[in-house]
C-alpha cells in the first residue's frame, strides 16, 4: 500500500509523545535528527547496496525501520515544497510554499520562497542572507516541539540552501545556517540573530571548504568498479566549471576559482554540511540536556550533482558513496556525544529525479524535450481567439500565470481563456495532460494524477492551469543532466528511514 510523506510528520509525533500527559509518563529522545538528502530516489538505498559501509545507509537499514514505499502526494515535487510537506505534515494547498519560486499574479514578479526583503545578511556583507519563513503558513513539527517546551527545546536547521534550512526550522527555531557562495562561510539573517554564534564564526574561520578540496576530487573506488553507472564521459552529462569532459580526476580548485558554486556539485558539499552539522551539536550542546532538541539537515550537493550529470553517472554514484561514509561519521559521533540509542534519526528526500534524455534514448526507451516555445505558441492561440496581448504573466512549476488583472479590466470570459489554454497545450509535443486548477473535479485525469494537482495547488500562489509531460519527457532546459517536478514514481518515490531511540528493526511497503 502507498504510504505518503505525512508518515514522517505522525511518526515523529507520536515518538515524540507531544501531550498534555505529565511529563514524569512520558519518555522522550534526547536528540531528533532529520535528514533530508536532496534528489534522493528510493533506488539509491539498494543500487548502491554492496559499495555502502556498514555505518551509514546499510545501519539505517539494518538496524532502523524503513518505509519501503513513500510516495510524495503532491505536484510539483520540489525542494522547498518537499521540505515544507516533510515538517509540516500537510501540502501546498495548505502550508502555501507552491515551489521554490512562483509568480505573484497582482505584480507580475516571480516571488521566492524564503525571500525577505526586510531582514539583512549576518556573517557577511552579501545579500544571500536576506531570506526568513515568512511565507510559509503552516506551523511545523520543530515549531511543535518549540511550543510543546516553552521553547526550552533547541531547533536548529542547516544546509548549503537557504531554502533547506529555513522551512525545516520553521518559524521560531533557535538558528538557521546556509552556505554563502561568495564567502564559502555559513550565514544566517536577522531573522533569528544580530551576530553569528562564536562557534559558528571558529567554523567558519577554520577555512573548512580549503581543506576539502586539498586532495581534489577522485574516485573513491577503482574506476571498474562503478558497474552501477553508465561509462564515464557520456554524452548527457554536464561539466563541472573549468572541465572540458565530464571525466574523473576533477581538478576541484580550479573549478573552485572559477565558480564557487561549483562546491554544491561536489561531495565535499555533503561533507561540509555534516561537519557544520558536528559542529551545531557541540556549539548548542544539543542533546545534552534534559529536553529533547531537534536538528534538520539537508545534504544539498546529491541534488546539484544529480542536475549536472544525471542519475547514472559515475559521478553521482561517488557522491552517494561519500555520503555513506560521511554519514557513517556522524552517526559514529552522535552515539559518542549523545549516546547510541539516545537519539532519533529519520532521513527521507524531497523528490527524485528523472533519468537523463540522451540516456534513456541511447537504452530505447520513452523520452524526448518538450516545451519548445510553450509560452510563445499559448500567447499566440490566445492572441488571436480574444483579440489582445499580454493575457499570459508566465510559464513556471509546470503552470500558467494568467494576467487577472488585464482580462478582468477587458471584461474577458477567463473560464474560456483557461480552456483554450488546456486545448492549446494538449496540442504540443511531449504535453500528457493540462487541466483547469479550478475545475479538476471534471477533468479527465487518473485519479491519483488529480489529486496530486489538487494539493499541490494553492490558489493565491499557483498557476490557473497545470500541465505534465509524458512519462520520461524532460523540459527543453534539460539537455544535459536531469531535473524533476512531476507526478511519476522517478519524482516522487523517496526513502523513509527511522533509526534509533525506540524504534524496532523492520519495515513495510
């Protein structure tokens, strides 16, 4: 039976034990950890079984409990919504993170999810600070424990994405940290903090991101032994900045140099955010103390990679075996800092990802670009039927924006607008299925499809119309590496994983 991600919402609660019972009945972790690793398909767990170590993901499997088939309910399958559904509980159509960006229909301006112009950078003078929770709606599970202690719990969220550590932390966590491209440093806003945490700052100042890429970046298995990944320099794959094919040894310094966001598509983007993460442990004393405290960890570098070469390159397998072991380390410390058995680790994803187009086209299987001119060819149909311009503010999250205001003001039917639209898109190459927001009771999609739509559409933030390519089709942005946001199992098959504090070995599908 599909189990969907609210699971990790009720079974958190309910192990935490979150009551008006008295506090003497109840027995609590220490710690809750969760991980979120970022682009993460199911399959990850047993394609790379046999290279895994015994510390990492092979102990969440041998020892934890595993939802075998957790399914995202909701479209698109995104970061920042997944992360929101994740600690929220609910979906878009309630918690109101609609994607990473969405276009604001009163001004016409695309709105980012955690952008906030009313708070400043703290811990460097960029803007990559500016960033807070204000518009997400719904409370999350770090929020209930807040609340549920008189905030004597500590929260603290953390990844290389504002938007990753933010939306786990929720709305009055004790801090948030992201990376800062410019600085290679973490940084947080004046949302939580007027100053950055001293240990944050000794972090920071210990040039962590220098001594990762010292040694570069080679395989850390012989190059014969990546049987799981198609063979090095294919075709689909992406570059790292300052190569010129997609081939192991990397020289990550120069890449480094010519672009610091290189650092995301690396596996030292993992192993930094696990270092800082050891270092939030020790610098909050988290887990030490009488209540239970709560870390959100986004490993953010498997989603960057995954974008750049796609799920069957050599060097996305590497990056899932160096996360092995970086998780194996600090599994290894928490059991010496808060005492193996004491804390409660969950690690799930917030979407999956698509195979490459070039890769399944080489394999014989269904594929191909849509999206060509989508936007042009809709405006075209719509120029044409209602004899004006401008009735369309954007195309993004497989939606689109209408201009409300114009086609009201012209006195234009908009029922009739959205339905040309759904009949223009049914026309174009790769397009499956286009509906009407706000009509999917009586459109003719497979139910699991349809409901999907309907809580992944919030009416304040998302487009009037929605639309999903065929099975294996891939925007036209997409020619290199992969991407994701769509309904089937590829986007939305994710790990759920429990280990730890009172949870019994075993798992269900």
């Amino acid at each position: 039976m599909k189990k969907t991600i609210f699971s990790i919402f009720i079974i958190t609660v309910t192990i935490f034990g979150i009551s008006a019972a008295p506090k003497k009945t109840i027995e609590r972790p220490k710690l809750v950890v969760g991980i979120v690793v970022d682009q993460m398909r199911w399959d990850y767990l047993y394609r790379y079984y046999d290279k895994y170590e015994k510390g990492g993901f092979k102990r969440l499997l041998k020892t934890g409990f595993s939802c075998e088939n957790t399914m995202l309910n909701y479209i698109p399958s995104v970061t920042a919504i997944g992360h929101s559904t994740i600690f929220t509980g609910t979906v878009p159509a309630i918690h109101g993170i609609a994607g990473n960006n969405w276009i604001d229909t009163d001004t016409g301006k695309s709105i980012y999810c955690t952008d906030d112009s009313t708070v400043n950078t703290v811990g460097s003078t960029s803007t990559a600070g500016k960033m807070s929770p204000r518009r997400l709606l719904a409370t999350t599970i770090t929020d209930e424990l807040r609340l549920a202690t008189n905030f004597q719990s500590k929260v603290i969220g953390i990844s290389l994405k504002d938007r990753a550590s933010i939306l786990p932390a929720g709305h009055n966590p004790t801090g948030a940290f992201w990376l800062d491209d410019a600085t290679g440093k973490f940084i947080t806003s004046t949302y939580y903090m007027e100053n950055l945490p001293e240990w944050v700052t000794r972090f920071n100042d210990s040039k962590p991101v220098d001594k990762l890429l010292a040694n570069g970046w080679n395989p850390i298995l012989p190059i014969t032994e990546y049987d799981n990944s198609t063979a090095d320099d294919s075709p689909w794959e992406g570059l790292l900045s300052g190569s010129t094919k997609p081939v192991s040894p990397y020289d990550v310094k120069k890449a480094y140099e010519l672009n610091h966001g290189s650092l995301r598509q690396m596996p030292f983007g993992n192993s930094l955010t696990l270092q800082f993460a050891q270092a939030a442990v020790d610098g909050y004393k988290l887990g030490q103390k009488s209540s239970t405290d709560f870390l959100t960890i986004n490993c953010a570098s498997t989603d960057y990679a995954g974008h750049l070469f796609g799920p069957n390159a050599i060097e996305v397998e590497d990056v899932y075996l160096r996360l092995d072991r970086d998780l194996a380390t600090f599994f290894a410390y928490l059991d010496k800092v808060v005492g193996k058995g004491k804390y409660l680790v969950f690690l799930t994803a917030d979407h999956g990802a698509a195979h490459a187009e070039g890769f399944m086209e080489a394999h014989k299987m269904p594929t191909g670009f849509f999206g060509m001119n989508l936007q042009q060819n809709i405006e075209n149909v719509l120029n044409k039927q209602f004899n004006t311009t401008n009735l369309i503010l954007g195309i993004d999250n497989y939606q689109v924006f209408f201009n409300k205001h114009r086609i009201d003001s012209l006195r234009l039917d908009f029922s009739a607008i959205k339905a040309e639209t759904v009949k223009t898109l049914l026309t174009q190459p790769g397009i499956q299925y286009a509906a009407d927001q706000d009509n999917l009771p009586d459109t003719a999609v497979p139910m699991v499809i349809r409901e999907m739509m309907v809580n992944g559409y919030n009416r304040l933030r998302s487009g009037s119309v929605v639309f999903l390519p065929l099975p294996g089709w891939l925007p036209d942005y997409s020619k290199k590496g992969t991407t994701h946001s769509v309904w089937n199992p590829y986007d939305t098959h994710i790990p759920l994983l429990f280990m730890g504090w009172n949870i019994p070995h075993g798992s269900t599908g």
